[in-house]
C-alpha cells in the first residue's frame, strides 16, 4: 500500500498536470481514509498487554464477562443437576416403594400359604397313621416331600423379604461349628446319598462367633447347592483356622462356575449356566440368602472355583476358642418313642375349621382329651359348661378373628388357672415382636407350619 | 424537609437542604429521631466544609459510626439536589456493617488494599447457610480526584472473590479542585472507605447505562496515562478534533456537551463510557477514567433514559421482589444530560417510585470496573 501510495505522489508530480493531481491526491485522501479507519478496527480489536490504568480496566471487563460467562456455565450445569438429581430421587422413591411393595407382598403371601399348609401336612400326617397297603405309603410320603419342598421354598421366601426389611437382626454368642456341623451333616447325608455322592466333614473344635441359626442356614443353602449341583464326587465340609478367623468350607465335585458368572450367581433367582441341565428343583435364593446373611452376621462369603474341577465356598466368622473336651455339654436330643399322651387335657384354639379339623384328627390318635375353640367368647362358654375342664396344655393359634390373639386366649385362660398350664402359641409369624410378646407372656412358640413329629415332641416335653 | 418514611427493613433516610450546617445537623438529627443505628452513611455536598461536617456529624450522633462523601449532588427521597445533606442510617437489626480505610491511594500497594478485603471478610459471620455473595456486598466511596481508582479497584476485586460491590467516585460540585472523605470522624483526602454489609434481606447490585455509539471515531495519538488527560485525538489537538466530530465550536464546549456526546470504547463486545471531565486552557481533555495512546473511542449519543432506567429497576424488582430502596451511585453526567434534555423529572419519578437515595459521582464502581456515565447500586428487596 504505501509503496503505491508513494508511485500515485510521484506520478501525479511527473504529470504536472494539476486537474489530475487534485484529482489523485482525493483518491490518496480516501485510501488513507480506508487504511486509517481498517487501522482503527485493528487497534480496537487488540488486547493491550501494557499493564497501566486502561489495561487494568480492560483486563477487568473481560474478567468480568468471563466471569458471567462461567456463572452461566455453572447455573446451567447446577440446573442440570438438579433436574437429573430430582429425576434420581423420583426414581429411586419409586423402586423403594416396588421393593417394600414385594417385601410386603411376599410376606403376606408366605404367611397366607403356611396356613394352609399347616392343615394339609396335619391332614396327611393323620392319614399316614390310619395305616394302609404300601402304594398308599409311597404317595403319602411323595405328598409329604411336595409338601416339604413347598415349605422350605415359603420359609426362604420369608427370609429373603425379611433380610430385605433389614428385619432379621443376628443374635450373635459363641457358637461350637460341631453343633451346627453335625446335625447339618445327618440331615443332608441321606440327600447325598441318594445322588450317588460321599458328603463328610472334618471334625473341628472351634467356638467361633455368630448366630447358630443363621450360620446353619448359610451352610445349609451351600451344601444343598453342592449336592444338587454335583453329579459325581463328594461334598466336602471343613473349618480352618486363619489367624483371627476360622473360615468354613463347603467343597464339591461339580461343574465349577464360569468366572463371568461368579457376580450374578450371587443374586436371586440366578443359577449357573452349568446347572441348567442339572435338576431344577428349588429356587436359585440360596446363594443369595446365603449371602445376605454373612453380610448382616459380619462374615465374609466368597469362593473359589474351577471349571470341571469343583468349587468351594468359604464364609469367614471371627474365632473365639477351642473346644476342650470337657467343656463340651452336648445333650442329644432323646428319641421319645411313646405313642400317647394318656388322655392328657389339651385345649387347642384355632380359627380355621381346617386346622381344627386336622388336629382334632391328630391329637385323637395319641390319646389327648381335647377340646377345641375358635375365638375368647368360645373359651368363656367352654369355661361355663366345663369347669373340670383343667388343660394341661393350651395350644392357640395366634391370629383369631376380629383382632383377638392367641396370647389374649392364654391370658384369659392365665386368669382362671394360673400357671397351671402350659401355654404354646402357634403362628406363620415370624416377626420378633410376636416372639417377644409370646416369651412375655411365659408361653412357647411354635412356627407354623407344624410338623406333627415336632408338636408330639413339644407335647412330650411339655406333659413330662 | 419532611424525613422519609422508615423502609421497610429499618434504614432511615433523611436529608437537609438548609445552608446553615448547624441547622441543616438539626433538622436531620431530629428527623432520624432515636433509632438504634449502627451506622451511617453521609453524602454531602461541598457548601459545607467538611472538618466542620465531620465535627457536627460527630457531636450530633455521638456513638453512631459514619462515613461519607462530598459528591457532585445529592439523591434525596424528594429529589435530586445540590448543597443539601443525606444521611443513611442503618439499623442494628438486620445488618452487620464492617468499615475500612485505605488511605494514599494514589501511591498504593496492591497488597494494602487486599489486606483491607481480607480483614473487612474476616468479619463476616460464617453462621449461614445462604451463599456469601447472597448475603453480603460491599460499597465504596474513593475520592474521585485521585485518578487512581481502576488499579484499586482491580486489587480490591483480586481478594473478594465471590463477594459483589459497588462504589461511587466522590465529587465536589464540577469544581474539580478537592474531592473529600469522612471516616471515623476525620476529615480523609486521597482514601478509599469499604464497607462490608452483611444484609438479613435480599439484594441486587445492578448497573444501567444510557448511550449508542456512533459511527464517528477518534484515536488518541498523544496522551498523559497517568493523569488522564488527552492531548490528540487523530493528530489534531484533542478537543479541537471532538468539537469537530460533535459539530460544536471548541469554546462551547461544556459538561452538557460532554454528557450529551460520551466516548466510549467497545472492549469484549460492549461499549463503556469513557467521560470527558473538563477542558485544559491548552486544548486537552481530562477525563474521569483511564486512558491510552492509541485508544479508539467512538462518539456516542444517549438514548433514553428514562425508559432505560425504568427497565433496569423493573428488572431487578422481577428478579428480586419488591424493591424496599436503593442505594445509587450515578454519575453526574447522566443528571447533567437528562437537565439538558428536560427528562430529569421523570427520571425523578422513577427514583421516588423506586426510592432511590445516593450521589451524583465523578464515576462508578461494579464489581471490577471503574465506570462513567453509568447509575450503579444496590437494591435492597424485602425479607420473604
């Protein structure tokens, strides 16, 4: 530019022609013009980097709009979160109330089935004893395993919503592992067996801390997915110490899991791929149970595995001690074989005609002189027409009709003769409040459904 | 002069207009009457002289902290004036008001004053859940012949942080000779007061300008930075070549040719007003802001003030809630315009409607910026 600018001066100077020079010295004027004002535009849009007053109050404005710019930024991203952190919220608040939807419906569901099961396994217990050719036998006793499986598979749908609740609170004491091991042992063999399998375990003396119930419960669901996931081999149950703990094996011989699925088969309703062809029985809760239960005991549950060599699982429990003989009270539980009671006075409460039904059968086959009644007025009238009534035992079912409870039954009763009797409340509830109240009102508790060898056993006690 | 109603959040307003300063303290130690003040704040005009003042003030509220200003005009509840008194009193109730003096400004460190930011914070209750930004805000008043404010400003922003403020430059009535403070009952030149206020109800601080550029530019090809004065614009002598750009005679011009043709420069996209103070016998300009060779300005117009104004408070009070009062800070040349255009009832209007108090300064401070030609504030709403 300012070399033309310099050739249009000298040219126009060379010309001498005046007209001509105005004429380019005018279009010098406009040029000058068009770069003074392109200069302008330039200079307006540089940052000036000299740190004097004005570039202070530049450097200021821009703070200033990039200030407003990142609080934009912010807003618009807090807005955000709060949007998808409400969304979050609604969610979650929606699958709480489908979770305690479940909990309440397994619950109610479970205890709704339990009743009747309760009448039909004292029905066909009745049954069984009228004798019969052995076909019949056989029946009644596949009737009686269905009624079994139906059973455990209630009782672990119970527990799963009851750990879900964070119901299921452990009682943890010091607990000898040969307690739960040997009883867990006599009660799976027989299964074992059955498939052809070797289950043993290896004699410890460790008193480690848990909850016996609980600890037999997790062991119980290991071992039987053992057996049923094994085809050939054994199953293997054994305790280690390690350190401050003991940790407690349960091997078997079978397909190994898949190490993708280790995670999943942790949760409910989840087997492993290799049992598909496996017997199907029961539902896939065991591990999970089992899982949930360490959890809530402080145990640690975890495995190893191996593809068609076997697996193993380990649940961790803090060590305490280690058996001396002599510390040892074991007081196996004696084998009552008397058959009646000798007419010994039973009055049982119950509000299902069913179940009435099912335990007048029962309790007439060993010899009990029963009376049966189904709500307080019941028991008043019973009272009134029978005053030598005096029952031994008072067996009462603990959710009457019209809001009454088997422990109002036995209170009423407690006011007529003392302590004179033995109180059992029969429930499907399995809450501790109802075991609470029931201790409170010094009477025994009986889990429905009952099974006829464990109530004979319970009466045996009781009348001795 | 009838004293303001109490607003709505305790702060009394009154002001005085008699020439007599043992007078006008009477009449205003009588209207503010014997509310429990924890501070005042004294905007005054330069008929009073201010050692006088500061003593007066001192003798009438004798256990009230005060600190105050000369201005360029007083923004009383009935009006705009000059030569009266303002005094904002602050309650007990609902404010905790923090002071600091930075004094020397014109010769100041960086580090003075963000050591006076971090004391004045220091003190600020910690006992909230509200945002501090939400909760307290900062005012200042610095003498608006120190040419010194954008480095103060800049250092005084460095340790605020989240913490806003707003400020005005003190005046001295266009004379252009003496600018003066009161803190603490001296009489401060060449100082800067802060004050912190932590505030019970709702806040804004806001800023509203008036102006368009044109296509009209000057570019400073010979200035004095530090002093702000402008000796060319396009190679010319400065208010030569600005007469010319406005078509006005050099001897005509004024504060109203100057109010009513601002230059501005266009920094990240906006325009700021860079105000034109007064004209030197030698043809420069001096100017209420920083300056620098080689800066464009562009001429501007104002364009309505009373409609802008109108909105920027509507605003507020829709982002806020009702507005309880405003505490402004407008710069002289915005009244001096809006006299020139016969629109300063109006804008009056505005002000009571919105009751607005405060002075007329040599310019303004938001935040970071040192301004011109601007009405900054903060708007007090009411407690919800």
């Amino acid at each position: 530019m300012h070399r033309n600018d310099q050739r249009l001066g000298v040219d126009s100077l060379a010309n001498g022609d005046n007209s001509e020079s105005i004429e380019s010295l005018l279009q010098k004027i406009d040029r000058l013009s068009k770069i003074n004002s392109v200069l302008m535009q330039r200079v307006e849009r540089s940052m000036d980097q000299q740190a004097n007053a004005f570039s202070l109050f530049q450097t200021a404005i821009n703070l200033e709009s990039e200030v407003r710019l990142r609080t934009n930024e912010l807003n618009s991203t807090l807005e955000r979160l709060e949007q998808s952190n409400a969304e979050l919220v609604t969610a979650r608040d929606t699958a709480e109330r489908a979770n305690r939807f479940k909990t309440r419906f397994f619950t109610a569901v479970g205890h709704d089935l339990l009743q009747p099961l309760h009448a039909a396994k004292l029905s066909l217990s009745a049954v069984a004893e009228t004798g019969g050719d052995s076909e019949q036998s056989r029946l009644i006793a596949r009737i009686d395993h269905a009624l079994v499986s139906i059973e455990d598979i209630l009782k672990t749908i119970l527990d799963l919503s009851k750990l879900e609740d964070g119901y299921m609170k452990p009682a943890l004491q010091d607990v000898a592992l040969v307690d739960v091991f040997k009883p867990l042992l006599n009660e799976m063999e027989p299964i074992a067996r059955a498939k052809g399998l070797s289950l043993t375990y290896r004699r410890n003396n460790f008193i480690i801390r848990s909850d016996p119930l609980m600890l037999r419960r997790i062991l119980q669901n290991l071992l039987a997915n053992a057996v049923r996931y094994t085809e050939i081999g054994r199953v293997f149950l054994a305790a280690r110490r390690r350190g401050r703990e003991v940790r407690i094996e349960v091997w078997d011989t079978g397909p190994g899991i898949l190490a993708g699925e280790v995670d999943r088969i942790f949760e409910e309703f989840q087997r492993g791929a290799a049992s598909e062809a496996a017997d199907m029985s029961g539902f896939g809760l065991g591990l999970s149970i089992a899982q949930r239960m360490s959890e809530a005991l402080g145990h640690t549950l975890d495995l190893c595995t191996r593809r068609e060599r076997g697996t193993c699982f380990h649940v961790y429990a803090q060590f305490i001690d280690e058996l001396t003989q002599s510390s040892r009270s074991k007081s196996p539980m004696v084998a009552h074989e008397a058959y009646g009671f000798q007419d010994a006075k039973v009055l049982i409460i119950d509000n299902e005609v069913a179940v009435l039904d099912a335990m007048r059968t029962v309790m007439e086959k060993w010899s009990c002189d029963c009376r049966f009644v189904s709500s307080l007025t019941d028991i008043e009238q019973l009272l009134a027409a029978e005053p030598d009534f005096a029952p031994q035992v008072v067996l009462a079912d603990y959710h009457l009709d019209r809001g009454e409870t088997g422990l109002d039954a036995i209170q009423l009763l407690r006011t007529r003769y003392g302590a004179a009797f033995n109180g059992v409340v029969v429930t499907a509830d399995h809450t501790p409040e109802v075991q609470n109240a029931v201790a409170a009102a010094d009477s025994q508790l009986l889990l429905k459904p009952v099974r006829p060898a464990e109530l004979r056993a319970l009466l045996q006690h009781l009348l001795a | 002069m009838a004293a303001s109603p109490i607003t709505n959040c305790g702060v009394r307003i009154v002001s005085s207009c008699d020439p007599s300063l043992n007078n006008a303290i009477a009449e205003l130690r009588r209207d503010l009457g014997d509310g429990d003040f924890q501070h005042i704040l004294a905007f005054y005009a330069i008929d009073h002289d201010a050692e006088k003042m500061s003593s007066a003030l001192a003798y009438a509220f004798p256990d009230i902290p005060i600190t105050g200003c000369s201005t360029a005009g007083e923004i009383t509840p009935v009006g705009a004036v000059q030569g009266g008194i303002l005094l904002v009193a602050f309650p007990r109730a609902g404010f905790r008001i923090h002071t600091g003096l930075i004094e020397d400004i014109s010769n100041f460190g960086v580090e003075r004053a963000a050591q006076m930011v971090r004391k004045l914070k220091s003190q600020i209750r910690d006992d909230s859940d509200r945002a501090l930004r939400d909760r307290v805000f900062a005012m200042m008043m610095v003498d608006g012949l120190s040419n010194a404010e954008e480095p103060l400003i800049a250092a005084i922003h460095w340790a605020m942080n989240e913490i806003q403020l707003v400020g005005g430059s003190a005046g001295d009535g266009l004379s252009f000779e003496n600018t003066s403070l009161i803190y603490d009952g001296n009489v401060v030149a060449s100082g800067a007061a802060l004050i912190f206020v932590e505030c019970d109800v709702p806040f804004r601080i806001f800023k509203t300008q008036n102006f368009e550029p044109t296509a009209t530019k000057l570019v400073v090809t010979a200035a004095d930075s530090h002093n702000r004065i402008v000796y060319e614009l396009n190679a010319e002598p400065a208010a030569l070549e600005y007469a010319t750009a406005i078509d006005l005679l050099p001897e005509d011009l004024g504060p109203f040719s100057f109010a009513s043709y601002p230059l501005v420069v266009k920094i990240g996209g906006d325009y700021y007003c860079r105000s034109i103070r007064n004209m030197n016998p030698d043809r420069s300009l001096s100017f209420f802001c920083a300056i620098d060779e080689g800066l464009v300005f562009t001429v501007a117009t104002p364009t309505d003030i009373v409609a802008s104004t109108a909105s920027a408070l509507k605003d507020v009070e829709s982002s806020m809630g009702k507005i309880d009062f405003v505490l402004g800070f407008e710069c002289v040349l915005r009244r001096l315009d809006a006299e020139n255009r016969q629109v300063r009832h109006k804008v009056e209007d505005i002000y009571q409607r919105y009751n607005v108090v405060g002075f007329h300064t040599y310019g303004e401070q938001y935040n970071a910026m040192h301004l011109n030609q601007t009405l900054t504030g903060i708007a007090f709403g009411h407690a919800s």
